[in-house]
C-alpha cells in the first residue's frame, strides 16, 4: 500500500507537514521530538564505547556553553549483556520467534531472519555499542517476567518489570540504584532535568534520589486518546442549503440528558481558524439560539428530520452563521467549538436517522472498541470526564490528580466524577449508547464499523482510523476521523472557564527496564555497557534508532542523509517506501504491532510520535493534523510534565515512591488495589463502567454523594489518598534540593 499524493494535499491543508519529497529536505544527523539534549546545529556525542572516546554532556543549542567533559562510560569491545527483555509476549521480545520469522523472513534491509535471529533493531544496537546481546527474554508481561527472575537475577543483566516491583527490589538491594551514575549518563540526565514530573516519576526514594529502573514511553508530551466520529454522517446530516430531508427516519427517544451547558447568555471560546493560520473567537449564544438540549428536551420525541433541522437553525443562530452551510465543521472541522450537549443533539440525530445514513434502522451511537474488555470499556468514563471537565479520570496514576491546592485528588472520591457518570447513564437510557456495551451479550462493538453502525467513540487514533482501510468500504465516502477535544466547564482553580483540556496527556508507563546487581556483579565492564546503553537510547540517534529501527526503513537521499519532514516543529525522518510497505504486509497498518514484531523498536525507552503519524492512514492524519494545531496554538491545554505554577496544569507522577510499608498498607485497602472495584484491566470488575451502564445500582449507593462516602471511608479511600500525599509531599521536598 502506498502513499498517494492526496496525503500530501491534506497533510499541506493542515499545515502538519513542511517538507515530504526527497532532496528537498536538509540532511540531518539526530532529529528528536521533546528532548533537551541537542539543537538542529550542534548534534550530541555518540555515547563512548571503548577506552577512547568520553562521552560528553549534550549541548543546549547556546554557543557560550562549552560542552563539559565527564568520565566515560568505558568497556571492552564485545562485552555481553543478557537482556531478559520485550514486551508482554514471545512476538514482541528483543529475537524473533517462529510465529513471525515462520521459515524464514527477508525485511527492508535485504537480511534474512529466522526464529532465534535478534531483531534488527538490537542487531544494529550491537554494532553501534560494541556489545553482544544475548536474548534471555521468556515472553512474558512485564510483571511476569519479573516475577520468573527474582530468584534468578545472578543469570541476566537487565531485566523488564513493573516500576512497583522493580524499585521494591531495588529498594531491598538487588537492583542497580542508576541515579547514582546520572553524571555519567548526561543524555539520561538532561532528559530528566528537562521533564522533572518524568525524574520524580522514576524516583524510587526520596532520601537518596534512587532510579531503579529505565522508564519507558509510549509517545511523550502528546495527546493519548481523543474522539473519533463517522464525519461523512455529520456532514449528510448537516451540511447543504435548505432544510434536511429525509425518505424515511425514526423518532428520538423521550429525552433523559439534560442541558450542562448554559441555557442563556453568552459563551465565548477560542478556536483554531479554519485554514489553521491562527486563533479566533467564537461566540456560542444562547439568549439568540437557547440551549439545543434544552429545546429538544421540550419538543419530547420527535423526527429525526425534525431533529435535525433543529440542530441546523441552532447551529445557524447560536453562532450567528459562522459554519455557513458546512454546519458539520462545528464538530470535525478544524474551527470545531462542539461541546457535551451539542454531541448529545447529534447522537441523537444519527441514531433517529439510520436510515439515511446506512439504510438500515440500527445505528448505535456511542461505542467502545472491546465489549468484553474492561481497559476499552473504561474509555467511556475516561470520555466522561473530557466531555463534562472532571480531572482524574484518565489520570496517570490511579484516578489521581494535582489540584490547584498542589494536593493529590483522587476522582473516585469527587462527587463531580459521579455526576458526569450520571450523564453517560443518561445517555444509555435515550439509546445513545451501543446495545453492546450496555448489554455484551448483543452483537460485538468490534463490528460497528465494518458493519456501518458505529458513530462515536474515544480512543487512539493511529490503530482506529486505520480502520478506514481494513474495515469501511470507503467507496461512498466513509471518514472515521478523529475530532477536535470538546468545550467543557473546567475550574483551574482561577474560576470555571469554558476552554478545551484534554488529561490524556502521555508520560511516562509503568514498566521499565531494571539492571541485576547480582548478574553485573563486579563486572564494571557490564555495568558500562548497561549504563551506556540506557544513555544511547536518550541521544538522537538512539531515540531513532529505538524508533524506526536501523536505516534501511528511513527514506535516504543522494548522499545518505534522511529525507525529513516537520514534525511538531521538528526535522523528524521519513519512513521508507519499504517501511510502508511491510507495514500493511505483515502488520496490517498497526504500526506497534509491526513495529514490535518486526524490527524489535518501540519496546522500551522513548517511542518517537513521528513514527506513528506516519504509519497513519490519510484520513487519520486529517484529525490528528487539527488536534496538533489546536494544542500547538494553545486551544487544547494539558497537564505538563513539570510542576507548572498553577498546580493544576502539573501532570501527576505515573509511581509514587510510597515506602513498602506504607504500600503494604495500602494495601489491605482491598476496593483500591488493582484487583479492586476500580480494575481497569480485562476481565475485571470497574463499578464506574458499571454506572454508566445501570447507574446507582452498586453497593447499595444511591447518589453521588454515597458513592464518595463508600469510596472515601467504608472502602478506605481517604487512608490511601492520605498515604500517597505523603509520597508527593517527599517528592516535591526532594525536587527542591534537586532543582
């Protein structure tokens, strides 16, 4: 499958890229999104891997700072690291297994590759490090694996683990404390000086300032999750001259959703303008145009055309002729200024009109990709909380967030999350949900979109707008697309403002990659490597390498430089036509999948987000192109990963360093542990999926108000919160000795 110079054209209407066609970009040497440790100008050094060569600090871009010299990470040439490493399965370790090698695999590089073989990617790390990898990986998840070494570490060198039970072990003495080497390692360290919310992640004890593990980043400073909306529907539905029309259509069910947005006055919020040149005022009115809900609520059930006129005159009137007749650019435009109570008018348009938009009377409204999938299921109140502005419930850790107070806040014990829980119940009870994820027994929302029922849902836009390809048919114009983050009320701690927030916000994950003190023992050749080895994958090169694999997947011009594009502001690689090419052969346009399997990157350390844009579809890159824009213009705001000077805006820390003591207590706290009522993992019990689905019927609570108490003291909510305040208290006294 190739790229078509339509992607160009879109790609250039939402200004996302600055340069695609081969020797017209500037040849580049270590191009990387989101890292101090180089400017376009000065590249840093290659870490030394022999006698030789020290490394060297990486420099700032400012040419009145002398780069500083440091001891070099030295080693013997060929040094041996066992690496019991990957991720969650034999496919995804560092060496290929036989599922995916089969007999024989020949890739982009022209090399042939059989089970057993290391996977490009480390192959090309052995020889830019100088040392041999032996794979040791049992092709477990990262707890497992863990959990198969601890009585074994004397046999590896590097190990994967959760952070909880890597830093417990580096805590009890069988893990490297690397924090002690950080002046050693100066691309890990500048990486961490630059994202402090990233260094006190990681640290595993305040006292001493310990790091026992390597973290890892699936994308980092990004959007995660957003919505994603069938845009062709929204544009029948609304766009043209004159009234909608319809041969046949279905009613509206009676209303349950009432208004969260005003019902009078004036709202004005700020949007991206249309051509992405800049910002705009919009000005949603309602004493002119009312609330839609609100006005639909009156009218009681009616039409889907009557429906969706409705919208169209609101629509026409509330911003005074703004969207003209492209009155679906309120919702997928890049100009989009949509909120809850609008999304919920076209819901229930789309579902009042199946018949006109896929010919048959059964179109589900919103949906979740896996019904029978806890960690999917959970996008929705995730989705609940961007919709009606409650932090923590896409939270990094737990359903923790930091308050303008620069206190902890867990959402399980606001009664704020349980009443935007009561609007998604709402929404099930109108039928504005899938009949799936109300009931798993019905038809498999993983067919909602092969099968022309789906219209909405939240979720990661590479793997769903891929989709568009594998799944629509896409010869009447199906778009799968994801849309601009919605207008909320959200109180920074300032006051309620209406703006656009978004808390899936990447960082770092909760595995990481530990090194065995008994393994290392007092190998200083092995510890080197190791150490060497974390700090490569923090320089450019590494970062790409890591990334996109060795070069033969980037597009290279004449004289071997990569061909580039603008990336968020930055010169980033260009996949090669092969790239593509093996994408859709062996990984079906999953790019993680691919990626993981096949050349053996994006399995720890830093995941480059130019790699994933440009295994998007066409169509996927539309919507994520808006979003960028939106959040690289400030439209969108997030958590940063710094303690920002309104402690709201600081994104929480993914670990906590909790003593194991006061984990243990927390741990007789049975409802909030990770097998709790609160599990966000498949196959687990969630009762906040379950409140959408069926409302107060849990535990005998009856309103929001006897949520938060059973949350807060039956289940002993209010103890744990306590304990992990203490946890953040001592990281932020430790950041400012450090600082």
């Amino acid at each position: 499958m190739k790229k078509t110079s339509k992607v160009l054209a879109i790609l250039l209407a939402v200004s996302m890229i600055a340069v695609l066609f081969a020797g017209c970009a500037p040849a580049i040497d270590v191009p990387v999104t989101n890292t101090p440790s180089t400017s376009n100008d000065t590249p840093s050094t290659t870490p030394s891997t022999n006698n030789n060569t020290p490394s060297t600090t990486p420099s700032t871009g400012d040419d009145t700072q002398p780069a500083v010299t440091v001891e070099p990470l030295t080693y013997a040439d060929g040094t041996t690291l066992r690496m019991a490493t990957g991720y969650n399965s034999t496919k995804t370790g560092l060496s290929f297994d036989a599922e995916v090698a089969g007999e024989g695999l020949t890739l982009a590089d022209g090399n042939t590759y059989h089970a057993g073989d290391l996977k490009p990617t480390w192959v090309e790390m052995q020889k830019r490090l100088n040392i041999v990898i032996e794979d040791k990986y049992q092709g477990n998840s990262a707890a497992k694996e863990y959990e198969y070494w601890q009585e074994r570490l004397n046999e590896v060198d590097i190990v994967s683990g959760t952070s909880t039970k890597l830093t417990e072990a580096g805590e009890a003495g069988s893990l490297v404390n690397i924090g002690e080497y950080l002046d050693r390692m100066p691309n890990f360290k500048a990486y961490l000086d630059a994202n402090p919310i990233i260094r006190l992640s990681i640290t595993g004890n305040t006292s001493n300032g310990a790091i026992y593990f390597s973290p890892y980043f699936d994308g980092v400073a990004d959007i995660e999750r957003m919505p994603l909306m069938r845009a062709d529907w929204a544009q029948k539905l609304l766009n043209g001259e004159g009234e909608f029309t319809a041969a046949a259509s279905g009613t509206t069910a009676a209303p349950v959703y009432q208004p969260y947005m005003p019902t009078s006055g004036k709202v004005t919020v700020d949007v991206v303008k249309a051509d992405g040149s800049g910002v705009e005022t919009v000005t949603k009115d309602y004493d002119a145009a009312g609330n839609i809900v609100a006005a639909m609520n009156a009218k009681g059930a009616m039409s889907g055309v009557e429906a969706v006129n409705m919208l169209r005159n609101y629509i026409d009137t509330a911003y005074n002729g703004y969207y003209g007749t492209n009155r679906a650019d309120l919702f997928i435009g890049q100009n989009a200024a949509w909120d809850a109570d609008e999304m919920v008018a076209l819901l229930r348009c789309v579902v009042a009109n199946a018949q006109t938009l896929n010919g048959t009377d059964s179109i589900q409204g919103l949906f979740s990709r896996e019904d029978d999938n806890t960690a999917r299921r959970a996008d929705m109140f995730r989705f609940a909380g961007t919709l009606f502005g409650v932090r923590g419930l896409e939270s990094r850790k737990d359903y923790l967030y930091v308050g303008a107070d620069n206190e902890l806040h867990d959402a399980r014990q606001e009664t704020d999350a349980y009443l935007a829980l009561e609007r998604m119940n709402a929404l099930v009870q109108e039928g504005l949900f899938s009949k799936s994820f109300v009931d798993s027994s019905k038809e498999s929302s993983s067919t909602m979109l092969e099968n022309d029922m789906g219209f909405m849902s939240y979720d990661y836009n590479q793997t769903q707008t891929l989709l568009n390809v594998t799944k629509l048919q896409n010869d009447e114009g199906e778009l799968y697309m994801a849309v601009m983050v919605p207008v909320a009320r959200w109180n920074d701690g300032t006051g309620e403002k209406f703006m656009r927030f978004t808390e899936s916000w990447r960082s770092v994950k909760t595995d990481g990659w530990g090194l065995s003190k008994a393994g290392i023992g007092d190998d200083v050749n092995k510890l080197n490597a190791a150490l060497n080895l974390i700090d490569y994958a923090y320089t450019d090169k590494g970062m790409i390498l890591l990334t996109y694999g060795p070069d033969a997947w980037i597009k290279t011009n004449a004289d071997g430089s990569f061909v580039t594009y603008d990336f968020n502001g930055k010169q980033m690689p260009e996949i090669a036509d092969a790239t593509w090419d093996e994408l859709w052969t062996y990984g079906k346009g999953n790019y993680t999948n691919y990626a993981r399997q096949y050349l053996g990157s994006t399995l720890s350390f830093v995941k480059l987000q130019s790699f994933e844009y440009e295994c998007t579809t066409d169509v996927g890159k539309i919507g994520a192109g808006y979003i960028s824009k939106a959040i690289g213009l400030g439209v969108i705001k997030h958590p940063e990963l710094a303690l920002a000077e309104n402690p709201w805006y600081t994104s929480v820390p993914t670990i906590l360093p909790n003593t194991k003591v006061e984990n243990d207590e927390i741990a007789t706290y049975t409802q909030f542990t990770s097998k709790g009522k609160f599990s966000t993992s498949k196959g687990d019990e969630n009762i906040l999926v379950n409140q959408i689905v069926s409302g107060y019927a849990e535990e005998g609570m009856a309103n929001a108000e006897q949520s938060v108490a059973k949350a807060s003291g039956e289940w002993g909510g209010a103890n744990v919160l306590e304990l992990q305040n203490d946890a953040w208290h001592r990281l932020q006294s430790y950041y400012d000795v450090i600082k």
